[in-house]
C-alpha cells in the first residue's frame, strides 16, 4: 500500500529511513566472510527457527555449542545485526510512504479490523470497471491519455477506485482491502477508522513508548499476544494517520 502524494518531509523521511536500514544489513552482512560464513548461516538459521518456528508453535531451537569464546561471541553478534535489521522493518520506520502486508496478512487485518468496526465487510454493490480502450489512447507506460475516450475511462476508472458505498459511511469499505487493483482510501476513510481504534485505546496520535507497543494492541484481546504483531499494528495506525495527515490517502497495490 503506497501514500498518494506523500508530504515533501514524508518523502525526506523516506529517504533517511532507507539509509539507515541499508546501514543496518550492512552492518550484518560484514560479519559473514570466507571465514565466517558458517557460523554467520548457524545464526540466521537459528533466528529464523525462532522466529518463524515458534510463530507455527515449534519448540524453540537449541543454540549451537562452539569449542571456542571467539565463534560464540561471533554467533550472539550475527543475532543482534539481524535483530536490529527486523526492528527497523517492523517499526514501519523503513518507508514511511510505504505499508506491507500480503496477501495472508492482509486477510488478518480485514478480520481484525472488521471485529473492531473499524471495516465494513457487508454486502453492497459497487460500479463497475470500463472496458480498456486501447493503446493508441495513452502514451509513454500506457498511463497518460492523449485522447477524449482516453481521458473519459481514466474518470471512469480513478471514481470506481475512490468509491465509497453509503452502507460503509464512517468505516473503511471491505472492498478496497480484497485486491490489490488500485483501490482509493479517502483521508475521509483512514480518519474514521483511526477515530475507531482511538476509542479502543490505540490512539494513533498520542502512540506510546516502542516497549508499551509490543503489549497493547488488537491480537492480545484475540489471545494471541504477540510483540511483532502488536509493535506493526502500531506501525499500520501510523501509516494510516501519515495517509490521513501528510497524504491524500492512499492505493491498495
């Protein structure tokens, strides 16, 4: 998902942002030389075994038992980097005009959103798409109309993308959420539905500290606590108010 016409100090931030995650696999990536290298991969097989193991509810991986302090002290270095690099992503903090969730995690968020009322998920209709009308109307990348039938379906297109069904006043509607077409969300849209989470205590504008976000946030109340999970709930909040506040909203890509 991707800011419209992100402020000018979003998109300095995003830059920043950039920099400093490069920085961070950078700083990863140097501890792996010829010499290295197998302790490097002991160590990022074991936080992915961490990670996405204990997530599916394997049983924690055992740390490798080295012979010596040096390939141990390299092993705890390599976790930290790698740690470091996750906390930047989950943070949202690595592209402030940007927000990630596939096709898995956007189906949770639907869900969770729509328990919360913060989305509507019933039934209503929705204009439908025009058919293309053919190369020879648009230029460069096929964006661009040149030409009046050209112009007329890009309206077309850009109002069946914007629209928001009377049934869904005051929510996010569940439609833009189901593809990944181009979908609209209004600042109208991201500021009703950061008014609703606000009322459930995660106040998008008055965030708390990083150590209270991994605590507070939608999935504890489901029973399934989780500190990444709550931490980039914090990081969707965030980016919904940046489309509300420094955006003209934002396009489900």
């Amino acid at each position: 998902m991707s800011l419209v016409n992100p402020s000018e100090e979003l998109l300095r931030l995003e830059q920043d942002s950039k920099r400093e995650f490069q920085a961070l696999v950078a700083a990863r990536d140097i501890l792996k030389t010829p010499e290295t290298k197998a302790i490097f991969q002991d160590a990022m097989d074991y936080w992915n075994n961490c990670y996405w193991g204990t997530k599916r509810g394997n049983p924690a991986p055992v740390k490798p038992d080295y012979a010596d302090t040096a390939s141990t002290e390299l092993f705890e270095k390599v976790l930290a980097a790698q740690e470091a690099v996750i906390a930047h992503s989950n943070k949202g903090t690595r592209d402030p005009t940007y927000f990630r969730l596939n096709v898995w995690g956007m189906g949770k968020y639907r869900d969770v959103m729509e328990k919360l009322g913060m989305m509507y998920l019933g039934r209503y209709t929705t204009p439908s798409f025009a058919a293309y009308p053919g190369d020879e109307h648009f230029a460069g990348d096929y964006t661009e109309p040149i030409t009046d039938e050209g112009r007329k379906w890009r309206e077309h297109q850009d109002m069946c993308l914007h629209y928001s069904p009377p049934e869904a006043e005051g929510l996010l509607p569940g439609h833009k959420f189901g593809s990944n077409d181009g979908w609209h969300v209004t600042t109208d849209e991201c500021a009703a539905a950061l008014r609703v989470a606000a009322a459930h205590g995660w106040d998008a504008d008055n965030p708390p500290s990083e150590e209270m976000k991994k605590v507070s946030g939608p999935f504890n109340e489901m029973g399934v606590p989780d500190a990444d999970e709550n931490t980039y709930w914090w990081a969707w909040l965030g980016f919904l108010k940046n489309a509300r506040d420094n955006a003209e909203g934002f396009q489900v890509y």
